[in-house]
C-alpha cells in the first residue's frame, strides 16, 4: 500500500486531468468520456490507498485547523451546481438534456429530418440496430420500451454515420 499509493494517484489523477481538460473543451476522441468516468474509478482507489498512508498528517491537519476553509470552499463549489435557478445551465447542458427529454416523446418520422433522413430512412437505422419499429409514429420511448433498450440508444441508433448501441453498452432492466 505504501508503496504504490501515490505512484497510482498521480498517474490515475494525471489521466483524469488530461481527459476532463479534453472534455471540458470538446477535444479529443469520443473515448474520451468513458475513460474518463472508468479511470475515475481506479483513481478513487488509487486515493484511498494514498489517504491510507497518509491519514496521520490528514488527522493533523484537521486538528490544526487547516482542513476547514478547503472543506468548505469545496462544498460552496458544489453547492453552485445544485442551487442553480432553473432555467440557466452549467455549460449549456441542462439545454442539451432538455432537449434530448423532449426528442424522447417525438415521433419518430418527425425526428428523422434532424439526424439527416426520411422517416423510411429512420426506421431502417432503427431495425438495422435490432430495435422493435412498426411504424413512424412510435415515438422514441415507445421503441425503447418496446425493444427493452434505453431511449439514448434509439437516438444513438438514429445518427447518422456509424451508431453504436449505448455509449457503456446498458440496457433497461426488465
């Protein structure tokens, strides 16, 4: 533990770093997202094994004082996310998980116009991909449901160009 604690927290953390900067500025690969998520998990080990071995000058820390404004600097950081009036957004996400809410109740002849295709064409992306269509008035919930799949697969499927199934390969549960 003490000797591989801090070597995997630096690494680990550099990865993480190098892979949130990317995806904070729309750089990089589409892999950027599940590295960056799956390797923050490792990352969370990696720390735990380094507070392990450093909880004796945590503890000190804390017992000088020095621990409380980070702590509370951090929870204020937060805290800014969650309190946010509705309405405005983090880096225009609320926007884009708005909008992709509102596709889900669309039928599916009227979306095929946005990912490039006729309602034929959107069927044909929606079964070439296994997904349960009769017709273009399914709307996007329906056909998940219907294929026990989630709602962001059909819209993945829908894309134009090379779909993948789920970005980490989850299906609904029954």
């Amino acid at each position: 533990m003490n000797k591989y604690g801090t070597p995997f927290t630096t690494i680990f953390f550099l990865i993480s770093t190098v892979t949130g900067v990317a995806l904070f500025f729309h750089w990089g690969p589409g892999a950027f997202h599940p590295m960056h998520e799956w390797l923050s998990m490792v990352l969370l080990l990696a720390f735990a094994l380094h507070l392990l071995k450093n909880w004796t000058p945590l503890m000190n820390y804390g017992r000088r004082g020095l621990l409380y404004i980070p702590v509370l600097i951090g929870v204020l950081s937060c805290a800014y996310f969650f309190l946010q009036p509705t309405g405005k957004s983090a880096g225009g996400k609320q926007v884009a998980f708005r909008l992709a809410a509102m596709a889900t109740k669309a039928p599916i002849g009227q979306l095929a116009p946005l990912f490039g295709t006729d309602a034929e064409g959107a069927l044909g992306r929606l079964r070439a991909h296994q997904f349960v269509v009769t017709t273009d008035d399914e709307t996007v919930d329906q056909v998940a449901q219907a294929s026990n799949r989630m709602p962001n697969d059909v819209l993945m499927a829908l894309m134009p160009g090379k779909p993948e199934n789920s970005e980490h390969g989850r299906h609904r549960k029954g």
